[in-house]
C-alpha cells in the first residue's frame, strides 16, 4: 500500500499536483495486464495510474505504455472520447479518467445497435489518423517499418516464437500455422498508409456513459496494444470470437462515417489474418500470466476452434484465384 501511494504521490509530482492532495487510492479491474489505480484528489477529481508489470510476457509486450500514450494522441487529434495522457515517465502512466463502465449485458435490445452504430462513427473516424510508419510505437520488434507486410510479418513471427519458447498449447504445430499465414502475406500489399489501430476494442474496453439519460459512448480505453497498420484490423477484437461482417450496425455507423468496410478477396484474407494473430496472442500468453486450469480449458475450447477457422478461411480463400 504504502509503495503504491508513494509511486502516486510521485507522479503527481511530475504533472504538476501537489501531491498532498492524493486522497484515495483504489486498484480497478479489468485489466489483464498493467497494474491500475484510480486516483481521487482532494477537490474530487479523479485520474489513472497504470503501472507496467516487472513480469516475464510476450515479445511484443515491451514498453507497452509508450503504444497506449501514441493511441490517446491519436484519438485526440480524431476527436474520439479517449483518457488524456498527463506524464508517461517510463513504466507508469497517469491519465484522466474517462466516463462511464465497460460495456456489459444490461444494455438493452434498442441500446445496443445505436452504440453500436456510434461506435463505428468513432472508429472510422479514428482510422483517418496516419503515423509515421508501420507496426507498434513502442519499438518492442523494432523501429517502424516502411511497409504493411514487412511491420506485420514480423508482428506474426514474433507471437509465434512466444508460443515456441513458452511451449502453449497450440491447436495446430506453431510450423503449420506459419506456413498458412505466409500464403495470405501478398494480400497485406493493399495496405499503403499506417493508420492509427487499437486492436484491444473487445466490450471490456469500450466505456459507456449513462449521465445524461441515454448510453452514450464514454471512452475506448486501454489503449496498450495498438499499432499503425491496417484498420481492417481494429474488426477482429470488435467482435471477439465472432465476426464483424455480421455487425450490420456497427458497420453502417462506420461506411456513414466514411470508413472503408468492404470484404473482397484480399480483405478477406486479411482479416483471417489479424484474427489468427489475435487468437495466437490469446493462447500464447496464457502460460507467462499464469492462467488456472479454468481458463486455459476455455481458451482452448473457445480461442483454438477460432483460430483453427480463421487459418481455414485462409487456406479456402488463397487457393482460389
């Protein structure tokens, strides 16, 4: 208790609050990850302070925060609801705090598709951001690349040998897998402009705001995992473990918005690809964070069957010409 009050107090400090008016600390959950607390100053307002892990992880998973604090700027300059970032000074990062709760099952029937099709507006709008090259601002696989295919085949070895070292269980040999993925790699040449990608948008991350009546989008947070690249690849957490071009909502609130959503061959192979790589993330970590029996029998029962489909949409697709 005492560390993470004084770790606070400091980072306060470094923003220009007078650390003395920290009055209430509480961790939050949700995250899976980062360590993260809500701050309460003595005026009542409210910030995060999100702490980086000492623990082993994924290969991507180095200076995470520096990708989160890029994702937020994006999102300011969109004009999307996002935290602010205050300082981010190495491992921790404090942030203003944004409205509302993660999305969950009480919303209703009528809710759900006008959020939904509010959150496709946002997200077009969001993928309009460019950076300055492919893959993730952190630097964690290297600098940026110049080209789509270069950022993210190197995004798919890498979480594959995660998978090597760490021995996860894999419904498929982690070589079988590399070599279905490679037939689809011609497909990400359509990809000319790195755009601004959260990749992490599952319900979880997604806050929504009740304080003026009517659930309003509050904020996309945990912005940890994000890259520059393909914005197709935004589709695939969206609708976890299912499948966006079902989301008739969702898409018409991001085609209105301007975004492009249309499913050819080569974004269809794309997007069996950044499924499969989310999907090998998924099994991949599980044996660093140390998950119990229960969830790793769920991963397996719900994550493989996924990751098997999206590697059959490839192999059905590439075939055909």
């Amino acid at each position: 208790m005492t560390d993470s009050w004084e770790r606070a107090r400091k980072i306060l400090g470094s923003a220009g609050i007078p650390p003395d008016r920290l009055a209430h600390l509480r961790p939050m959950g949700g995250g899976t990850y980062n360590t993260v607390e809500e701050l309460t100053l003595t005026d009542g307002s409210r910030y995060v302070l999100k702490t980086a892990p000492k623990t082993p992880g994924l290969a991507h998973e180095r200076q995470l925060l520096v990708s989160e604090a890029d994702f937020y700027g994006a999102a300011a300059q969109a004009g999307v609801a996002a935290p602010r970032v205050l300082v981010l000074d190495g491992d921790t990062l404090l942030m203003t705090l944004c409205p509302g709760e993660p999305w969950d099952d009480s919303l209703t029937d009528t809710e759900v598709p006008v959020l939904r099709t509010e959150l496709g507006r946002r997200l077009a709008r969001l993928h309009d951001i460019t950076g300055p090259g492919f893959g993730y601002p952190s630097g964690a696989l290297g600098p940026l690349a110049p080209d789509w295919r270069t950022a993210f085949t190197t995004l798919y070895d890498a979480v594959l040998d995660d998978a090597r070292r760490y021995r996860a269980w894999l419904p498929l040999p982690a070589d079988d897998i590399a070599r279905t993925a490679r037939s689809a790699y011609a497909a990400l040449d359509e990809v000319t402009v790195p755009r601004a990608v959260h990749f992490d948008l599952w319900q979880g991350n997604i806050l929504v705001d009740r304080t003026s009546g009517t659930p309003r989008i509050g904020g996309l947070i945990d912005g940890e995992r994000m890259f520059w690249g393909d914005p197709l690849a935004d589709f695939v957490s969206l609708a976890l473990l299912g499948d966006i071009r079902k989301d008739d909502a969702f898409l018409a609130g991001y085609r209105e918005a301007g975004g492009r959503a249309e499913f050819d061959r080569s974004a269809g192979l794309r997007y069996a690809l950044y499924r499969s790589y989310l999907y090998l993330i998924m099994l991949a970590e599980a044996v660093p964070r140390e998950f119990g029996a229960q969830e790793n029998r769920w991963r397996r029962e719900r994550v493989g069957p996924e990751l098997l489909a999206a590697l059959g949409e490839i192999d059905g697709t590439a075939s055909t010409t």
